[in-house]
C-alpha cells in the first residue's frame, strides 16, 4: 500500500484546489478523487463544529487511517503521490507525526496576499450561507468564535498568518517549496513546471487544463440556483462521500454560476487598514524566505 510522498498545504483560499487538478493530469503523479482529506489533522478539527454549518462540512474529513489508505488503493506506478490538504500547515504541532507518517515527505506551501486570501474565506462563508456578518464584523468576532469551537474556516486572521508556521515547516521536513497563488495564476506553465520539477516528473508534461480557473470565488445572485449550488447540506455530503467530485461537474458549475456572479464590494477603509496592520510584519519577514511579495498590497511595505 502507497501512501502520499507529498503534501500540498498551502492556506485555505489559496489556490490548492486548481493545483490539486493541474497535478492530477500528469501521469506521474497520483492525486486521490477526494480533495481536502484533513487525515492528520482531523483529531483537531473535528472539536471545531459549532459554527453554522460546522458539523455537516467535517462528515467529509478522512477520520481513520484505514479511510486514509482507501483513498490512495488506486495507486500504480506514479512517482509522486500527493495529500493536498490545507489545514496542515496551520498545525505545526503535527509536523513531526506527518513526517513519521509518510517517511519525510516533500511540502508545497501555498501562499497568498493575505487581505485577499482573508476576504476570499469570508466571502465563500457568505455564499454559503454560513456568515451573515460583515466582513469587519467577522474580524472582530474571531476570538469569540475560538473560544465557541467554530471551525478554524471562520478566523479570517489566522489563516493569513505564514511566517512561523513555514519556519516551523522548514525545521522539520527536509525538502519545502513555496508558491503564490499570484504565480500559480499569473505564471501557469512555468509555475507548474517548477512543481514538476520539485516533485522529480516529467516537466515537460503539458496538463491541458492550464487555462481552467477553479473555485474562481466572488459574490454572486443569492437565488434558489445558487443556493443549491453553495450551500451544504446532507444530501450533498452523503453525495460527495460516495462520489468525489469529478473534474468535468467543476466545470460544469462554473458554467452554470458564472451568469450570476456580481460585483463584489469594495473592502472597506476601516477594515483595509485593521488587516494591514495585522499581517504587516508578517508579510515583511516573508521576504526573508524569498517570497515573491511584490504584487500584494503596497501598504505593508509603506
């Protein structure tokens, strides 16, 4: 039995999912139909389940190490084997069992503007029907909603937090590639390329999905269509379990929401200026690491 000899773990909202799919085209490399398996840090999450929606969001989380393996039973010749799971890296306290785990796997660490990577987790809240505040009121409620057990999906702030989680990161597992989701989406081909060639496969493999977007995000027409499409529920999730999304309905639903997509609002001063105070001297340690920051917001280097 293979297990994953890679981990993508990027933050929430920071573009694994379309890598998740990029990958899953090469022939080398095996990504299991479920994404998001949160198998290593699941003990964790599963005490977050009292935000609105919480309980029924966690029924798809890979709960024991037998569901785990079922997930990579597929598994034949491909060289590298992937977890694209972006929980992980916001527990460094389960680095060590990871790397015990899985033999020292190699990382890919996902980054993004954190204003940006911040609003994109309140607005997918909000097209689900789950947040019903606005997005400064959300940032305010943050340590409320730790100290009640929501799920960590709901702290805005810490899931834009990188630097010593990557530290941590980089302490313990030999082999750490950081990427932004302004490279991934900016820069396709060569960023993937650059993946390719970290994880040792062919780079000259040319997934032909490359011009996809997925989980493109945003605001959209709340409307009985959208609903249906954004909104968990248990008929969805018993669905999901049985049959992990395939790659042709996530287009498919692009397709269909597309027509219902708005413009988002602004974000506010007010709230602008409270995020870039909290992730200034996070951003600016960043560049120590290499990070290509230089297409985030400006005003963390004012």
């Amino acid at each position: 039995m293979s297990l994953p000899n890679f981990i993508v773990s990027g933050f929430p909202k920071c573009g694994s999912t379309a890598l998740h799919y990029y990958l899953d085209e090469h022939p080398e490399i095996f990504m299991p139909k479920q994404k998001e398996l949160h198998f290593f840090t699941n003990h964790i999450l599963g005490k977050q389940n009292q935000g609105p929606g919480d309980k029924e969001i966690k029924k798809t989380q890979i709960k024991t190490l037998e569901a785990y393996k079922n997930c990579y039973h597929n598994v034949k010749d491909e060289i590298a084997i992937g977890d694209a799971s972006p929980s992980y890296m916001n527990y460094p306290s389960e680095f060590q069992n990871i790397k015990k785990a899985l033999n020292n796997p190699k990382v890919i660490i996902l980054l993004r503007d954190p204003i940006k990577r911040a609003h994109s987790n309140y607005l997918h809240l909000v097209r689900a029907h789950r947040e019903t505040l606005s997005f400064y009121e959300g940032l305010m409620e943050e340590n409320k909603r730790k100290e009640f057990s929501y799920s960590d999906f709901w702290y805005y702030t810490f899931n834009s937090l990188y630097f010593e989680k990557i530290k941590a990161a980089q302490a313990v597992f030999d082999e750490v590639l950081i990427i932004t989701q302004e490279e991934l989406s900016r820069h396709t081909e060569s960023t993937i390329k650059k993946v390719f060639q970290f994880l040792g496969v062919d780079t000259n493999f040319e997934p032909s999905n490359l011009d996809k977007r997925y989980n493109p995000g945003g605001s959209y027409k709340s409307n009985f269509i959208t609903k249906m499409i954004f909104k968990d529920n248990s008929l969805k999730t018993a669905f999901k379990k049985r049959f992990p999304i395939p790659v042709w309905a996530k287009h498919l639903k692009q397709n269909i929401i597309k027509g219902y997509k708005v413009e988002t609002a602004e974000i506010s001063v007010e709230t602008e200026a409270y995020l870039v105070a909290a992730f200034k001297d996070d951003v600016n340690k960043l560049k120590t690491l290499n990070v290509d920051v230089s297409t985030w917001n400006p005003k963390y280097f004012e």
